[in-house]
C-alpha cells in the first residue's frame, strides 16, 4: 500500500513509519518538526538521543535499502496540505500530527489555544484534502482513550446501545474528557464522524491507551534510528518517569493514592495495530472506532512493578505519594472492551514479558543524560497561568540552530 505518516518524525509516527516501510509499503512522512521545538521550548530532551530526520532516514536507507519520502510543512496550512497530498497520493493517511500531551494544554491560556487549534485546524484541513483529492483514502486517526474519562460503566469501543423512554439507538459512547487536549480529540471524532456521513469518507479512530518502549525490530538495527523516551512531565509518561527514576535511585513519584488505572500497550503493538487498521479498511461512509491498548494498570501497580524490576538490578528505590497536580478521581472503576484489534489479528505483547529490556534497561543506558529536575509536576490543573522552569541549553543554541538540524527545505 501507499500509506503516508503524518506526524512521522514523532514517538508513535517514526515507529511507525520504519515497521510500515519494512513490511513492504511504500512509506511517506508528512512532519512540520513541532514536537523538537517543544523540548526545546520547555528545556526539555528525551532520554534517548535522537537524530536529525535526515540522518535518520540516510541511516533507514543504507540499512535496509528502502526509501522513505519526507514532505517537511504544517497540515495547519492547506497551501502546503493540499499539494502534499496530490504528491504522494496515498492509499491510507495515518494522522499522528498533533501536540499529543494534557499536560501541555493545561499550561496557561496560550497553550491551551494553540493545542485545540493546531489538532482540530490540523484534522479539518485533512478531511477536505481527502474529499477534494484523495476520496477513497483510507483515514486511520490517533485518538485517545482519555475521550472517555472514566465512567462508572464499562467502555465500549466507540458506541453504545441505549434505551430510553421505550426506544432503543446506537450512539456514540459519552466523552468526558480531563484536559484541554482530551477536547481536542473530542472535537476531532466529531468532525471525522460528520465529514464520513456527509461526504462518505472512510475512518478509523484509534483511541489509544498509554505507549510504552522504545524498542522495535526496525528501531533495533543501528542507534541512528532510535526512538524518543520522554521522561518529563509534560511529554514524559508515568511508566518512563518511574523507569527513569528507578535508574538514578529517585522514589517513585506517585500522583495521590495512585489509583488511577489506564490502558497501556507496547510500541511494537501500536505499529501492528496501525498496519491492522490499513489492511482492513473501513467502509466508504464509516466511522470506526477501535480501543487500542492490551492491559489496564493503576498508576501504584505500575509503580510496583518498577520497583521489583529495579531490585533485579540492584537497585533499591522507594515509592513516595505527592499531591496530584490533575483534577482526576484517584480511585475509580474503569473496565474498557478491546477486542477488534485482537479479532483481527493482533497478538499482545505483554508489559511483565518487557518491562527491564524495552524501559528499565534503556533508562539505565542513558542514565547520565538524565535530569532529575524534570521529576517533580510544575504543571497545575487548576491553575491557569503556570511558570514553567527553562534550561539555557538542551543540545541546541538556538531555534535557528534547531531548524537547521532538521533541514530547512520542505521536501527531502
């Protein structure tokens, strides 16, 4: 297939795009560079150091022989979007490209604003691409389980059969989401649901769970390639954070009682889903949602097992319970179906089966890039206007210096 990554220079898109490329499709990747920027902005680094994108794929090119085109603008802009799209014509459009973390639109009023223009701006623009130019394009969507919230019922895939007053429907499944990001999403299945009633457009949405690992076949090959593990705690998630501190012998920061339970999933299982997804297509018309993760945990659970994971090592760290910075329930029912992916093939990989290989022992690696003031939450929920620290030097002098690491042209 002919299957463009949007967002691809990211976590879930370069994974993505090497697994895709290696099974055979012809890959593109469509990326505006936007998630580099925002380390630097926030003086932040990923664990890992990742490569410029046109070292990254020289590296993919030389290793494997295969090619992956790189298109370098913002989907923002349907100038750039619309021909783009005419370039590569694609068989299947994976959109990625959106700034992906709560904690980042929770930040102030700024932040907010530009996460829920960039991601809906993003997503409309790219529905009236594919009606204009490519119709019968496969749309396969990056959505969240965080749409849902956490209900005191069990979550179905997308939908749900309701009766009220004697008459029965199917409707969408209720959104409650916890931030100015999980909105987004939000606004983002509606739009998608509309443009495939009305125009007959064909869509996955992927509400996804929390990934983890950095580890893939592809990834594996030569350091060049390797992917981003984000630790802070703006982009940084739970498990990385924990792993990262279990490899320093920081305490396990848990947010309140630590109750809060989530799905989570392995990066190698994310890039077969997405292929899952692309392989079986959507009806012309159709709006469908899987619930992509493998296993649920609560945040204590997790903090548990990095725990016993370290004391394998050696390494003895404490679990310590801070005051959660986020308006969540730190103890809740949450029980979401996940069968499609599976009915279609999908075979897990399991968290206990990898913690030390794909998380703890990576955090160990690069022990020496990490930075331990990007432990503690600077980021309230209830407070609008929050001053985050900034770093003088992350690796770049300056955001010039920053577009010239990831080249300048907008085609490579």
């Amino acid at each position: 297939m002919k299957i463009s990554v949007l967002g691809g220079d990211g976590y879930c898109g370069w994974a993505t795009a090497l697994y895709l490329s290696a099974k055979g499709h012809e890959v593109s990747i469509v990326d505006n560079y936007a998630r580099r920027l925002w380390d630097y902005q926030l003086g932040v680094q990923t664990l890992t150091p990742i490569q410029p994108m046109p070292e990254r794929i020289s590296a993919w090119r030389e290793l494997t022989g295969k090619n992956i085109e790189v298109f370098v603008g913002d989907i923002t802009d349907y100038e750039f979007l619309a021909p783009t799209l005419r370039a590569i014509q694609p068989d299947a459009i994976v959109h990625f490209a959106e700034q992906r973390a709560a904690p980042y639109s929770m930040i102030d009023r700024q932040h907010a604003v530009f996460t829920q223009v960039n991601n809906v701006v993003g997503t409309l623009n790219l529905l009236f691409a594919i009606r204009e130019i490519c119709p019968d394009c496969h749309l396969v969507k990056l959505g969240t389980m965080g749409e849902y919230g956490t209900p005191n019922i069990d979550i179905e895939e997308g939908y749900i059969t309701i009766e009220h007053n004697g008459r029965k429907d199917v409707l969408p499944y209720p959104k409650q989401p916890g931030s100015f990001y999980h909105l987004s999403k939000v606004h983002d299945s509606h739009n998608i649901m509309f443009a495939c009633r009305i125009w007959g457009i064909r869509a996955t949405d992927l509400n996804q769970g929390v990934v983890y690992g950095t580890v893939t076949n592809e990834i594996e090959l030569d350091e060049a390639l390797i992917n981003r593990f984000d630790y802070d705690e703006v982009f940084g998630t739970v498990l990385n954070r924990f792993c990262v501190q279990a490899a320093v012998g920081h305490p396990l920061t848990v947010y309140g009682k630590g109750g809060q339970t989530r799905g989570y999933l392995d990066i190698r299982d994310t890039v077969r889903c997405i292929e899952l997804a692309c392989l079986n297509p959507a009806a012309r018309g159709e709006f469908r949602v899987f619930n992509q993760f493998t296993e649920q945990f609560s945040v204590l659970e997790l903090a548990q097992m990095v725990q016993s994971a370290a004391k394998k090592l050696g390494r003895k760290v404490e679990i310590e319970h801070l005051p959660t910075p986020r308006v969540e329930l730190e103890e809740h029912y949450f029980n979401a179906k996940h069968s499609k992916l599976i009915d279609l093939g999908l075979k897990p990989h399991l968290l206990s089966e990898s913690l030390l290989d794909s998380l703890v022992n990576i955090a160990v690696r690069y022990s020496d890039r990490i930075d331990a003031a990007n432990f503690r939450p600077q980021v309230n929920w209830r407070n609008a206007r929050n001053e985050r620290r900034r770093q003088k030097s992350v690796g770049y002098a300056s955001e010039a210096e920053l577009a010239l690491s990831v080249d300048g042209h907008n085609h490579i």
